[in-house]
C-alpha cells in the first residue's frame, strides 16, 4: 500500500513532467503559428500574382477576339 510520502513524490513527478509538457507544447504552438503566418503570406502572394495574370490574359483575349478558354 501507498503512504502518504509515495502519493507526495508521485505528485512531484507528475506536476514535474506536466509543466515540461506545457512548455513544450507552448514551444510547438509558437512554431506552428510561425509556420501559419508564413504560409498565409505565399499563398497571399500567390493568389494576387495568380489574379493579375488572369487579368492581363483576359485582357489578350479580348484584344484578338479569343474565345476564353473553358477548363
């Protein structure tokens, strides 16, 4: 059976490896926010480059009298 200084130094383990894993998933929330942001601003990027070239070749089209092409 358990006595009391047993629970007590089980305690102290748990309560240890507890706040070592709130560091660590903090540390891996901090990383994926970083990563998040980063991606959000290629695909930004990627989508306005995208719009303006659509844009421009829509412009061709109509200047020759192309039919847009259909996908």
């Amino acid at each position: 059976m358990l006595t009391k200084t047993d629970l007590s130094q089980i305690s102290k383990i748990v309560n240890t490896s507890e706040k070592r894993l709130d560091f660590k998933i903090d540390k891996l929330d901090k990383k994926i926010n970083k990563i998040d942001k980063k991606l959000d601003y290629i695909i930004n990027f990627l989508d306005r480059d995208y719009l303006k070239l659509l844009h421009r070749v829509e412009v061709i089209e109509e200047h020759l009298h192309i039919k847009p092409a259909s996908f």
